[in-house]
C-alpha cells in the first residue's frame, strides 16, 4: 500500500491500542460540556464570640456560589494568608496574590451580632482589575441568618454577571401523609419547610405566578378538584374555578395575566384560558382526548401540553389561539409534563421511552432530545428562574422525594428527607 | 408512576375496629373479583371465608397493606377495573355495571358516587383526567342501563388514593379501577 496508507493505519492501530489500553485500566467518566467557571475567593467571616454564626454563614454562602454554576471556589489551603482573618476595610491588600493565584473574583464578607439582631456586611470585587463591583448590607434577626446569607450571594451573582442568583428562591411541592395531600414551601437548598395547606385533603399541582405572589393549586378541600390561588404575602386564598369536574394542571402566562388550566365540565378534559380572577374563560382545545399540563413559552405565545389525542400522552404544542397544533414526542407510549425554559431554548419533560420514566430536554421543536436521569423513575421537571437548573421528583431511593440537577443533568441531589414528596414548582 | 422494587412490609398495624373483616374482605376479593360475584360483601356483611369458594387452579395474590391505602369494601356496587391507560369497560366490567343497575333499579331512592381511580404509574395531572374519563365511562354505561342521570355523580382521584400499595402489576391492577360509593 502507499506510504500514506501506511502511516495512517499505523495511526489508527496506536491510537485503537492506546484506547484499548487506556479502557482496560482507567474508568472513562463522560463529562458534560462544562461551562468556563469564575474563580472566586470567599474572604472574611471571621469567627467572633463564641458562636458559630460566621461558619454557618461560609458554609452556606460557598453551598449557593457554588450551586450557581457560575463560580468555583477557591479553597482555602490555596490562598496564601488566612481568608478568615481578612476584616472589611482591609480586602484590597489582598487582591494582587489573588489576582496572582488566577482568581477573578472576590467577595468579602463579616457578620456581626448584638443580641438577637444580625448585621451581614458583603463587598464583591473584580480582582483582575482590582476594582470594586458593589457591596450591601443586610439587617435581620439571627434567625434570618441562612436568608440573610442567599441575598448576597444573589447580589454576587448579580453583579458578576448581571444576572440575579436563585439562592432567596423558593421550591413548593406536595407532601402525602396520614391519607392526605398537603403544600409545602422549602428553601432552594432544601431548609425551612413550611405547610402552605393544612386542609387535611388532597392538594396538588402548586404553581408561583410569575411575580411570585401567589400559587396557584388544585385542592379537594371542597370534595372536588377545584383550582385556588394562594397569596403568599397575606395568606388570603380564594377559589377561583369550581366548575363540574375538574379544574386542575394550571400554568401561568409569562405576564401573569393568565392561566392555562384543564376543565372536564364540558366532556373530555380540555385546555382552558381564564383571568386569575377566574372570569373570561376561553377554550383552547376540544374533543374528548385529555389535555393537561399546559406550559406556557416565555414570549407568552405558546403553550405545551400533554394530550392522547393521538392515542397515547405525548407533548403537543399550540399557539396562544389554540391554533397551529403540532406534535413534539414521537418515541415511547408516555411522554408528558413538558416545561419550557425560562430562556426559551429548551424544553424539559419526562418519557417513559427508555423503560422507566426520565427526565429529557429538547428544543422547542421536538429535535435534539438529551437524556438528563438515569436512575430510579424521575419525573414533574419545574425550571429554575435562570434557567440553570432542574427540580424534579425521583424515586431513585426507593421513595418519592424532591430532587435538584443543573440544566445539564450533572450534580443530582435530594432536596427533601420526607419519602413521599412530589410535583414541585420552582419560585422566581 | 414508579417501577422497581420495593421492600414490603407484610405487618398490618391493626386499630381499625373493622380490620378481620377487611382482611376476609380483601381475600375475598383477591381470589374471587372480579370475574365470579362475590357471596360476601362488603363490611356490613357477616359472610365469613367458608362462603367463598377458593378456584384450586388460580393462584392467590398478595399485595401489601399499609396505613394510608384505603380500605377495598366495595359495599353493595361492584366495582369495575380497567385495563393500563384504559378508560374502556371490559367484559368483566360490562358484568358488574349489569349488577349495580339492577341493585340500583331495586333501591330506587339510593345514589351512587363513582370514583376513578388510577395506578401510580404516568403523571399525576393525566391521571386526574384519566379518572374522570373511568368514572364517566361507567356513568354512561349505567345511564344507558336506565339509571336516571340524576342519581350519579362522579368524581377523579387519579392516582392519588391507591387502595392497594405496591409497585408492581400485583398492586397496580387493584388501584385502576371505579369505586361506587353509595349516598342513601
């Protein structure tokens, strides 16, 4: 054969034995494509008293740098003086071995406690320009403490990439127990469960409007499924659909100005508009199929939804109108629960097309489908405000329990403790 | 909507005063429903297990129970089962609404609740309609049977009240289903 013939199957054979080799003795991780990380440096938190507020406060404030995907955190061991030891006022002395070490980005921070009143003091800067971002500081009870720490950890994101954090965000879900269905709202991370429902029936499908103010739910409070709105500032609920049948599955426009949800009263469970007051109701799909779980796109446009008109649950999408009709799920019997992306590019939803049900992704026109999940059942997928991450239910312990995930299916981890908690909602 | 195992808890924390009947009940139900009518039924009955004629060739079934799944008395309307992401009303089901209407036809002051049940598997909001589109099914089919409309309501559970709990088609089978509640 040629000399160039040669020396590419001589090629192709060191590099297939090397592949061999390399297989035979190392375990290969596929890794995600990894998005360039921001270096960052968390200074301050001086230990002071006797108490361990100022470790509490590191700890979770590293926790939500960390899980915003946007920064990695320096360690401390690398820094060459002691990063607790740094007091506001003198952080500037610091920047240049930072800006040494490769490091972008700084947050110094110092707690301070009279009593039962907390001050949290918090500066962000650009260390490889030396120049201070924004800095702000924060009044509370000691209570507050892990509330106190989310905020500025959303201001650091805010102000590195102008984008706010999700760290003071909320996740609503619903709990079983004793017979009976309630809501609860938990932090992001998972802390401070608090009952939203205590009607001792079944309550499901919790949904924040989009200003956060109210969610939205079904509750058999009533003995039927009927649909309510909880403000979540007063406490005030009211019924807002008790028409025959169900009133289930709502989903809010991205202005808030309404709500899609599933009525029944008409034969066949269909697709309804209505105003948050519950008036000016629209049909949006007709038949005797099913239509559930409506999902509104960002722009407001589109919805997408769950239906068997075809004669199995797949993912449909239609405009606002109820016009222009398509399908997006043509693999597996069941695919449902779609939920687009606050940034519009991707549509989460689950499939039962590998065996078991999973979380996927796929573009708003049904290609580029990726699998997220794969162990256990996994399932209710809700987005988080930015986008980067996932919520989810996942039974991968052997019970129903809250999970979170990056948008990229990396980092799976368990939320809730609780063993039968499901359909979660991600606040904004 | 879950698959895969589950460890079982064969215990059954007692505290219900009707708890032995419910057990003769579930027997009952597990080796007779839903193809043979069932001598004994429901917890007001006294029917003990002598009255039951157990088939040598059809193997028992057993699936756990656990505090929070809801009790099998099927009172005096038979209930009706389906089939996997079925709203359609099978032979068998055909043979217990043929009953309830004759039950209903002989007490005519009585009203019936049909609820539609779910098994766990799928999302919990299809379920709901899925439900609906069970209870209604059998609701049309007594209707046609000459049932006044009237008598009859019906409402959707989906997945969220099993009577049975478990994962698997041993525990599945029992949840899909429409129960008949009677409203005197």
């Amino acid at each position: 054969m040629t000399r160039l013939a040669r020396i590419t199957w001589l090629l192709l054979l060191s590099s297939g034995l090397l592949a061999v080799g390399a297989s035979a003795q190392v375990d290969i991780t596929v890794t995600r494509t990894v998005v360039q990380r921001i270096p960052i440096a968390v200074v301050g938190l001086r230990a002071s008293g006797g108490s361990d507020l100022a470790a509490q406060a590191l700890s979770v404030l590293v926790s939500d740098l960390e899980f915003s995907t946007v920064f990695e955190v320096l360690p401390p061991s690398f820094m060459p003086f002691n990063p607790r030891e740094v007091r506001l006022g003198e952080e500037e002395k610091v920047l240049a071995s930072l800006n040494h070490l490769k490091v972008q980005a700084m947050v110094v921070a110092e707690l301070t406690q009279r009593g039962k009143d907390l001050t949290l003091e918090g500066r962000v800067y650009n260390v490889s320009r030396g120049v201070f971002l924004g800095g702000k500081r924060y009044f509370g009870e000691v209570t507050a403490i892990r509330s106190m720490v989310h905020r500025l950890a959303d201001e650091v994101v805010l102000r590195l990439t102008g984008e706010r954090g999700v760290a003071s965000t909320r996740i609503a879900y619903a709990s079983a127990d004793k017979g009976a269905t309630e809501l609860y709202l938990m932090d992001y991370d998972g802390y401070n469960p608090t009952l939203a429902t205590g009607n001792r029936s079944i309550n499901l499908s919790p949904r924040f409007s989009p200003d956060g103010k109210l969610l939205a739910y079904t509750s058999y409070r009533d003995g039927n499924p009927d649909l309510y709105l909880l403000n979540l500032e007063s406490g005030r609920r009211d019924k807002v659909s008790a028409l025959p049948g169900l009133n289930i599955a709502p989903g809010w426009s991205p202005t808030g100005q309404w709500l899609a949800l599933s009525l029944s009263k008409d034969g066949g469970t269909n697709l309804y508009l209505m105003r948050p007051t519950g008036g000016d109701l629209r049909r949006l799909t007709n038949g005797y199929a099913i239509s559930v779980s409506p999902s509104f796109s960002p722009t407001g446009r589109q919805i997408v939804f769950t239906s068997d008109r075809g004669g199995s649950p797949q993912v449909y999408m239609m405009d606002l109108e109820g016009t222009n009709l398509q399908r997006l799920t043509f693999q597996g019997e069941y695919n449902a629960s779609a939920r687009w992306s606050p940034r519009g590019d991707k549509i989460a939803f689950a499939s039962n097309r590998s065996g078991g049900f999973q979380i996927y992704l796929m573009n708003p026109n049904g290609t580029g489908i990726q699998q997220l999940t794969t162990v256990g059942a996994n399932e209710d997928p809700a987005w988080s405000p930015d986008g980067r991450h996932l919520v989810f239910t996942s039974s991968r312990t052997g019970k129903k329990d809250i999970h979170v995930m990056h948008a990229d299916g990396s980092e799976q981890k368990r939320l809730t403790q609780s063993s039968k908690s499901f359909a979660p909602d991600w606040s904004p | 909507m879950l698959r895969g195992r589950e460890a079982r808890e064969q215990q059954w924390t007692g505290g219900r005063f009707w708890g032995p009947i419910l057990i003769v009940g579930a027997a009952l139900l597990l080796t007779g429903c839903p193809k043979k009518p069932e001598v004994a039924g429901g917890p007001g009955a006294a029917g003990g297990p002598g009255a039951e004629k157990v088939t040598p060739a059809k193997p028992i079934t057993e699936a756990p129970v656990q505090p929070g799944a809801r009790p099998t008395d099927e009172g005096p309307l038979k209930d009706v089962f389906f089939d996997f992401d079925k709203a359609v009303i099978r032979e068998d089901g055909k043979q217990a609404l043929n009953e309830d209407i004759q039950w209903l036809k002989a007490n005519p002051t009585a009203r019936t609740m049909i609820e539609g049940h779910c098994d766990e598997r799928g999302t919990n909001e299809y379920n709901l309609a899925l439900g609906d589109r069970r209870a209604r099914a059998a609701r049309d089919y007594l209707v046609a049977g000459g049932i006044d409309a009237k008598r009859i309501s019906t409402i959707s559970y989906g997945e969220e009240r099993p009577f049975v709990l478990g994962h698997d088609e041993a525990a599945w089978k029992w949840n899909r289903r429409d129960h008949f509640v009677v409203q005197k």
